[in-house]
C-alpha cells in the first residue's frame, strides 16, 4: 500500500456482527510528493542553520560578571552602571577579579580576548565608585579607538583571525 491510502470503514446492521470494509484511495506512483522533496528539505534545514550561526554572532551588549568576592560585584555593578549609561553597548566585555587577602583584588576587563584594563582595588568600597566609572570610561575610548584602527587596516590578503 505505498501508494494508495486504505480507508476502514465500520458497518453495523441492526442484529448483525460490524462488518468491516476496506476502499482504496489510488492515484499515480509518488502522487502528493515531488521527486526532490527531500532535497529541498536538506537545503531549507542548511539555510536556517546558516542564518542562526550568523544571527549568533550579532548578540552584543553583554558584560559577563567573573568577580569573586563582594569588591568585584560592588566594582562590576558601578562599571556596568556607567556602560549603560554612557553607550549603546554594540560590544561585550567580561569582568575578572582574582581576590587577595593581602592586597585587595586584582580587576581586569577583557575585550575580544585582549585585557583592556587591569588594577587593584583596594579593601576600602568608599573610593570603589570613581574608579568603576574611571575605568568605564576608559575603556569606552579604548573601544571605539580598536575599533577605529579595525576599519582602516588593511586586510585585503589576510582574515582577522591571522593577524
């Protein structure tokens, strides 16, 4: 029955056992499906794949908080704070602390994988505001500068990735 669909219908006549008949729906081989059916099935799932990937890498405007201790968090929400203030976040930082008894803790931003700004915070959270939205807008000029120098390298026999 590969190309013709069976359709079961129950009669019952009054005093009688249900009789069951069966009818047969038939049409030309492969009737309701094209030859390449298959293939373009495969094409549409690679073309949605395609467009995922490539909408995956648009998603900008995070800050990934990596801090440790409560000077981090107190750091990186000062910092955030700042960063939406001032700009519509076309980029994604992340924020790492590495904590010191001794010293304090060690800060820094990260930007495409390259370190953009690194200090030590002082034990002290009274100064840690100033110094959040110092670096803030630090970093925001170091950006728009990377990304200035991007647009007018040339590039024309090299990808970005092998420089």
């Amino acid at each position: 029955m590969n190309t013709a669909t069976a359709v079961r219908v129950a009669q019952a006549l009054p005093g009688q056992a249900r009789r069951v008949r069966t009818y047969r729906r038939s049409g030309p081989k492969g009737a309701g499906r094209w030859p390449g059916s298959r293939f373009l099935a495969g094409l549409a799932m690679l073309f949605l794949l395609a467009t995922a990937q490539a909408n995956e890498d648009d998603i900008m405007g995070f800050i990934v908080d990596n801090s440790i201790s409560n000077i981090g968090h107190e750091f990186y929400r000062y910092f955030s704070e700042r960063l939406r203030d001032t700009s519509k976040l076309d980029f994604n930082l992340v924020v790492r602390e590495r904590p010191s008894a001794r010293w304090g803790s060690l800060v820094w931003v990260e930007y495409e994988g390259r370190v953009l700004y690194r200090s030590f915070l002082a034990p002290n959270t009274a100064q840690l505001q100033p110094v959040a939205y110092q670096a803030a807008d630090q970093i925001l000029e170091e950006i728009s500068r990377q990304k200035l120098e991007n647009l007018l390298y040339d590039t024309f026999d090299m990808e970005r990735d092998e420089l």
